[in-house]
C-alpha cells in the first residue's frame, strides 16, 4: 500500500494529501483487520449452522418446519427493513469520522495561527458542527441496532413458545385408546411412543431452531462492522487502482554529465483548464549554474521537480546527461541529483543521520557530512551545540530555527556529492551575509557540480551563468543578469523592486 504511494508522481500525492493520505489509510486498514480478524469466523461459521439446522428439522413435521420457517421469513423481513435503512448510514459515519479527525488534526497543526488571528471561536463551531452530524448519524445507527437485539430476542421467543405450543397441541392430537386386552394394550403402547417421538421432535426443533435464530444474530454482528470496512476498502482501492503517473526506466547512465536540458517542455497539472509551463527551451552544462526567477505562481517549482521527475511533463522532453528522465531507474536518476525542497524536511534522528540521509550509491563518510555542513553553513550553529553533529533533532525539526533547517537540507543535498543540485527557493530564511557565503563556498567547493536555483532575490541570482524569467508559465527572457536588464522588462522590474540603480550596476 505505502509502495504505492511512493511510487506516484507529486500531482496524484497532492490530489490524495487533501484527505491527510497517510492517516486515513491506517484507519482503513484497521477497520479491514478489524473486520477480518472479528467477522471472518463468525462469517464463516453462521451459514453453516443455520444450514446445517435447517436440514436436520426439514422433514419431520411439517406442522413444526412452518412455525420455524415463519419465524425465519419474520427475521429476514426485520434484518432486510432495518439495514435497508441503517448500511447506508453506517457508510456515511466512516467518512464523517475523517471530517472529525481533519478539523481535530488542522487545530492542532495550526494551533498558533488560530490563536494569532483569534479564531478559536470559529474552530471550535466548525469542530462542533462536524462532531454534531457524526453524533446524530451515530445516535440513529445505534438506535437501530439498540432495536435490532430485543427484536431479535422476541423473535426467538416467540418462536420458542410457538414450537412448545404446537407440540402440546400435536402431543395432545395423539390419542390413547382406553380399550383393554393385549390389542388394547398394544394400540396405547403404540399411541405412547408416537407422544414420545413427537415430544422428541418438539425438543429437536426448539434446538435447532435455537441454532436458526443464533446463525442470524452472528451475521448481524458482521453486519454492524462490515459496511464500514466496505467505505475503507473501497477508499484503499482507488489509491490501489489510481494510474501511476511517474513510471520507472531501465537506463543506469547517462550520454554526457552535468547537463541538464529542456526541449520545448510543457506541463499542465491533472484536471487544470490550462498548462501551467509553456514551450520552455533551454541547456545548461557542467559546472554552470542556472537560476529561475518569476512572479508566485508562475511556475518556477514546477519546472525544477521536473528535472527531479517528480511528474512528467505534458510535451516535450527534459534531459540529464543527454538521457530523457523518463529512461532512467529511480536509483540513477536521483543519485544524479541533490534536492533541495521549498520547505526544509528534517527527521527524527541525529544531525549527522539527517546530513547523511538517503542513498546516493556511495557511503557518506563523516568528513563527507562536515564538509557539507562547513559549505552549508551550519558549523557555526553545530559547534554551539551540546551533542555536535550527534545534537537529537525533534520532530518536524521543532528545536532548530528555519534558517537553520534550511542550511541543513542543504547539507544533506551537498553531501550527496551530486551532478546537479537543485534549489527549490532553499536560501528564503538566510541572512543576505549567509546566503552570500554559502553561494561563494559552492562556486568554489563544488566548480564541477551544475546547480539549479529557484529564487526571489536578485542578489542570490545575480551572477548565475542563465537566468530565466518566467511570466504566467512562460520563459519571458533567458540570458545573464546584463543581459536581461537590457532586454527583459519583467526582469528589469522584479531588480529595480529590489535594488537601486547603484546597487544593479
């Protein structure tokens, strides 16, 4: 199940992630276990017996099989009323259940922001609102099933006392002759046993109808539990049976190294009216670096987590190493590539666990993740620390500032000793003396490697070999930093909002 997560593209994680992907599936799997583990045997074992019942009374005496087949027809009739009007309720609590967790789960997450804007009113009635429909679905499934048993219980009593009635009647039916002599003595023997054998056949029919009644209160133990597990499994299905879009190739290496390039590339997200890149050309080489610049929204993350196949593109192609990312395995690709992500993921482990992350197809060594670290910056903060590079990392990286998870994934990238490394706007949270260190020691450290930087400052691009402005998906202007104040309006706006005149010379 989690392979297949993996394995989509970052369009289908997004489409899923809405319905907190991860947490809802574990729900869904306990219910299916649940279900399994409760319901499989009692499944198994209720149809048995009740037909194993049946047949043992059918046959013996009419009078008798048509009281219990009435109290049987009865039960179908209460069980058929009451699920018609209780399963689907029962398939709406799973999904109202989810509505409770989401709003539960976004209080918590976003805790400070609801006390910023002083919205805690206003949660707690979305809570309540949510929590209210799933008390009323829940109150009306239970009164059902509060129901269900007492009618069930009348209905084997009834049952009971209708056999032992028409048995007396039967038992009573049979009469004994009052004549004497050995034929008379014969015919109330005769008559005694046939009050015997029916006394038995009232016995054996109260028995098994016993066993009847017994295999439908199993099944409506199944019944309670299994139409919840039918949403869960049902949900399960369409991560199971949802396309994946991102398919592994089969090549290990590539034609050329350090290159990255873009043949008239366009995207457009699943379900979007229009494409979101649009005819993007370009190449850069080994050891270059490439910058991307643009207004929020116009497309600047997309097109670097194409280089990272994090989705496909719509047309065109996208190259690394003069191969199409299409044909290279997984393992390849990303041990071509260090990633830097828009918002800096840390784990719940050691500094130096978190530097040395992943597999890259070689072993990060000590003095790989000191390297990394003294690149990124992040000696200074370290060395201040009690533990070092041993120093615990919190969940979510809780105990570090942005800034400081920020030089951090960036260490964990540069230790990778990649090709290309990508920077998804990873420089947002440093100072303007850090950034500025940081970009000196990679073009020094690291001459060899091509980097891709997504960015907002001018400063932090300014001296790239390509730049790229991209404008509602489109690729505006290429060129270096002269070049584009000369030619590119949009570029020349975004520098002059930034720097002054003096500052751009």
């Amino acid at each position: 199940m989690f392979q297949k997560v993996a394995d989509f593209g970052a369009a289908e994680i997004k489409k899923f992630s809405t319905a907190s992907l991860i947490t809802r599936t574990t729900n869904d799997i306990t219910q299916i276990q649940m279900v399994i583990a409760m319901g499989l045997q009692a499944l198994i074992m209720a149809p048995i017996m009740a037909v194993w019942a049946v047949v043992k009374i059918v046959g013996r005496n009419w009078q008798l099989s048509v009281v219990t087949a009435a109290a049987v027809v009865l039960l179908v009739l209460v069980i058929g009323i009451l699920m018609m009007a209780v399963l689907p309720k029962f398939r709406i609590v799973q999904k109202q259940v989810d509505d409770v967790n989401r709003i539960t789960r976004e209080n918590l997450t976003g805790l400070r922001v609801v006390r910023a804007f002083n919205a805690e009113q206003y949660q707690e009635d979305k809570f309540e609102e949510a929590n209210s429909k799933l008390m009323k679905t829940q109150m009306f499934t239970m009164r059902g099933m509060a129901f269900l048993f007492p009618a069930m219980t009348l209905i084997q009593s009834g049952l009971t006392l209708a056999i032992y009635w028409v048995g007396a009647w039967l038992i009573n039916d049979i009469e004994i002759p009052a004549g004497g002599g050995l034929a008379g003595m014969a015919q109330t023997a005769a008559a005694m046993s046939a009050r015997a054998n029916m006394l038995g056949d009232v016995v054996t029919f109260t028995s098994y109808a016993m066993y009847v009644v017994m295999s439908f209160l199993l099944l409506m133990a199944i019944f309670m539990i299994v139409p919840r597990a039918q949403v869960s499994a049902k949900r399960i299905n369409e991560v199971l049976d949802a396309p994946i879009a991102v398919k592994e190739g089969r090549e290990t290496e590539g034609q050329e190294t350090g290159t990255v390039e873009f043949r008239d590339v366009s995207f457009r997200y699943p379900d979007a009216s229009e494409d979101c890149l649009k005819h993007i050309s370009f190449r850069v080489e080994k050891g270059q670096t490439i910058a991307f610049i643009g207004a929020t929204g116009s497309g600047k993350s997309t097109l670097v987590g194409l280089t990272a196949r994090l989705f496909d593109a719509t047309r065109g192609e996208v190259l690394v190493d003069g191969r199409n990312v299409k044909d290279y395995s997984f393992q390849a690709l990303y041990g071509k590539l260090g990633y830097v992500t828009q918002k800096a993921v840390l784990f719940s482990d050691t500094i130096e666990q978190n530097v040395a992350f992943g597999d890259p197809g070689h072993e990060i060594t000590a003095e790989d993740v000191n390297e990394a670290l003294d690149i990124a910056q992040g000696k200074e903060f370290i060395e201040k620390m009690e533990g070092g590079v041993q120093s615990a990392i919190s969940q979510g990286g809780s105990n570090v500032s942005g800034g400081q998870k920020q030089r951090l994934a960036i260490a964990r990238a540069i230790a990778r000793k990649p090709e290309i490394l990508i920077f998804d706007d990873s420089f947002s949270a440093l100072d303007y003396k850090t950034d500025r260190e940081l970009r000196r020691r990679i073009g020094t450290d690291l001459k060899g490697t091509t980097c891709m930087i997504v960015a907002q400052r001018i400063g932090t691009i300014r001296h790239a070999d390509q730049i790229v402005v991209l404008d509602d998906g489109e690729a505006v202007g290429i060129g270096t930093h002269e070049e584009l104040m000369k030619t590119c309006s949009v570029y020349r706006e975004i520098a002059l909002s930034q720097l002054s005149q003096s500052e751009l010379a």
